[in-house]
C-alpha cells in the first residue's frame, strides 16, 4: 500500500497523471461530436453575434474541439495545477483559463451564448453545490441560452460493490476508468453524502486485487491502474445523482432540450444533458467570492 501521505491535493495529483486518464472519466470522439454538433447548432440560430462560451473546468478535448468561427471560450477552474497541467494554452482573442469559482462566475450578467463542461455536476456537492452552479450559468446566459454538460450519473438500481468487482474479474468490463466509475457510484451511499474518493481506494486496497494479474488479463495500460492511488488519502468528495435527482434541481433554472448516451459510454451512465435558460428562473440572490486556485 503506497504511503497516502505527501501534501497533494486530489487535483493537482490528477493533473500530473491526466496523461493515464481515459474514457469514460474522459470525453470520447462521439461525446465531443455530439457536443461539437450541439455547438454548431445553436450558433446557427444566431449568425450575426460571435458565439460566447464558458467551459466548467478545462477539459482539453472541449477545448481543442471545433468552435464556431469567431466563438470565443473561456474557461474557469479552481485548481492552477490542473490549468497548468492540462489547459492546451491560451489563444488571444479565442480561448483563455482563468481560476475562479463556479458558483462566482467572472462574467456579467447575460453575457454569453453556452455553458459547457464534462463531469462538472460530480464535482460539486448535491443538491446545493449543483443547485449554486446551476444558478450561476443561468445567470451568466442570455435568453435561450445552453447548457451543455456530460453528466456522470447513478443508475436508479444502485449496484453493489462486489456486483462490480465480480464483473471486473469476470473480464466484461471495458477500462479500468469504466470500473472506476462504477466502484465510484456503488460505494456511494447517498447522493447528499457523495462518496470520498479515499474511501473507494480502502475499499479497492482491502480487497487484495493482483494488480500485475489483471493488468496481464485484461491487457489494460498499468499506468492506468496505478492511477486509483490518485484517491489514496484524498478527502474529496464526489456526487453521482440520478437522472431524476439532477433534473429535479436543473429544473429550477433550465428546461430540458436533448440528452443524448452515445454509444461507447458505460451502461448509459454519461448522458450529455443539453438545456435552455428559463426565462422565469431568478439567479441566486447572493454569489459567493471567486475561490483561489486551490482545489
């Protein structure tokens, strides 16, 4: 068992080991296909104003994908080593990172055409944390405005974490990313509670699992394997609603529009959830102060 100790936070141990990271936990061609489509779509509606876009963290494949002519992105996230680490660079005039808060976003008040982000809803605390993002993006979009985020969501029947361990060993599952996710949502106990991520790397230590054996079965990069001691001593917490938990509070603020599962995701647990702003939604009476780059 690797010593948990050595002063990294979650984020910036994921920013160095982002290279090792991969589908489903990352978009894949047809997720981004779909959102680049979406993106086209939207901007067609409005052919004489330059697209405005707002990425929840700094995902490189959104950021690299195909944007409208003359659409400028900008994208937020707390963490300065994630920004350094994965952010492909900025381009003036066309795509900038900055460190900020997503429930205090650093724009004004209807000032941009989408808000987009992939597995954004599991990094915030449910419902409150989701329901103050969610404020915030309606806030910053004008009228008709879209969200559009690839959501990470629990079954309605949760699994067990033996059920997905078996299935591992039985060989059916996909990528190493596909069972971490799973383990992720069976391990948690309720969606208000979320689940720590130090918790889902005891649970996967105390089961004495031959890391050389399964890398040797399944032909799964090592790197890959290795990367659930990222969740080794982390205090993290992520959240996985259901599909009725994460509409129950999107509701609020946006009316749904698309949800799209292609293919290649994972029993159908990383739709894209595409929405427009509500006109009668009311942003959040009371923002809260941009946090520094220390996530």
């Amino acid at each position: 068992m690797p010593d948990c100790g050595g002063g990294k936070t979650y984020w910036s141990s994921l920013a160095h080991a982002y290279a090792a990271m991969g589908p489903p936990l990352l978009p894949t061609r047809a997720d981004i296909a779909y959102m680049e489509g979406a993106v086209a779509a939207r901007a067609a509606r409005h052919p004489a104003r330059p697209m405005g876009a707002v990425l929840l963290g700094v995902t490189p494949q959104i950021a690299a994908m195909r944007w409208p002519p003359g659409a400028s992105l900008l994208a937020v996230d707390n963490s300065f080593p994630m920004v350094q680490a994965v952010w492909p660079r900025n381009l003036p005039g066309s795509r900038v990172a900055v460190c900020a808060d997503w429930s205090a976003l650093p724009l004004s008040d209807s000032s941009c055409d989408v808000v987009i982000g992939d597995g954004s809803f599991s990094c915030v605390r449910y419902p409150h944390g989701l329901r103050a993002v969610a404020a915030e993006a309606r806030r910053i979009l004008r009228a008709g405005g879209r969200l559009m985020v690839r959501s990470f969501i629990r079954p309605a029947v949760q699994q067990r974490p033996q059920d997905v361990l078996v299935d591992l060993l039985r060989g059916v599952i996909p990528s190493f990313h596909g069972f971490k996710l799973r383990l992720l949502m069976a391990l948690q106990e309720s969606t208000e509670r979320g689940v720590a991520v130090d918790a889902v790397y005891r649970f996967w230590a105390s089961q004495r699992i031959d890391e050389a054996a399964l890398v040797a079965q399944t032909g799964w990069d090592a790197k890959a394997v290795r990367t659930m001691e990222l969740y080794c001593g982390k205090d993290t917490v992520h959240s996985f609603p259901t599909l009725v938990e994460l509409r129950s509070v999107l509701a609020e603020f946006f009316a749904e529009t698309a949800i799209s599962t292609p293919s290649q995701t994972v029993g159908g647990c990383c739709p894209i959830w595409i929405a427009a702003s509500r006109a009668d939604a009311r942003p959040a009476a009371v923002a809260l102060g941009a946090a520094a780059c220390s996530r």
